[in-house]
C-alpha cells in the first residue's frame, strides 16, 4: 500500500513538473510601441517584465526596408500562434510605412539582456540597435 501511494506522489508530481505553461489569454497585454526610422529605433531600450503578457507594435516609418532582429528574445518568448507568422527567422521584416502586432509572453528569465537591431545593410552599418531588459 505505501508503495502504491508513493508511485502515485511519484507521478503526479513528475507530471506536474513536465505540464505545459497555461495558455494566455492573446487578447490582453499591456502596449509597447517601437517606432523604426531610417537610423533608429524610439525607444532603444524595452523593460519587461518576466512572464507578462505584451502587446509589441512596430511601425515602419521610413521609405525603406527595415526589420526587428531579435533572434536570443524571439526564442526565449512567446509569440502568439496568431502573430508568429510575422517572425521569420527570429525577425519582424517591415516594408516602407508598414506596421506589426505580436501579442507576446516575457521571456520567464530574471534579469535577461536582449538585443535587437535591424539586419538590412544599411543599417547594420549605421549600427542601428536596441536592448530588451526582463526583469
């Protein structure tokens, strides 16, 4: 009988340990708005904090090509199901004027540093950046 209920304990808790994290509700977070012109990103520096629900909107206001390049947050997060089609190899590509919404999860990691930048030429030589802290 103590075996039974030991092999029970046993299992219900490595189930437990295993369980996924609970789905969120995509339709809450709190807005952040990262504007991309053609030498910045405003803001450069993003505080989140672990685990909250975000609402990340970048908007493209220049008459060029840019992207979000955040390859180490877009692992680390979670990006909506409904939103990740906008993520392509761990970056948000923008035409001229154009916007995207992710509804994300915080990385659960304390103290975290992130970066992101844009990839295009051009702006990898202006040395175009900015930083995601988690706390």
């Amino acid at each position: 009988m103590k075996l039974a209920a030991a092999l029970l304990i046993a299992a219900a808790t490595t189930s437990a340990a295993t369980a996924a994290p609970p789905v969120p509700n995509w339709t809450k977070g709190t807005p952040i708005d990262v504007t991309v012109t053609n030498n910045r990103f405003t803001p450069d520096r993003l505080t989140l904090k672990r685990g909250r629900q975000y609402i990340l909107r970048i908007h493209n206001r220049s008459d060029r090509k840019h992207n979000f390049s955040a390859p180490q947050f877009f692992t680390a997060a979670r990006v909506s199901p409904r939103d990740s089609g906008w993520v392509t190899d761990d970056k948000v590509d923008l035409a001229p004027g154009q916007s995207a919404t992710l509804h994300i999860v915080a990385p659960d990691t304390p103290n975290a540093l992130f970066s992101y930048r844009s990839t295009n030429l051009l702006d990898a030589a202006e040395n175009m950046k900015g930083e995601i802290r988690v706390r």
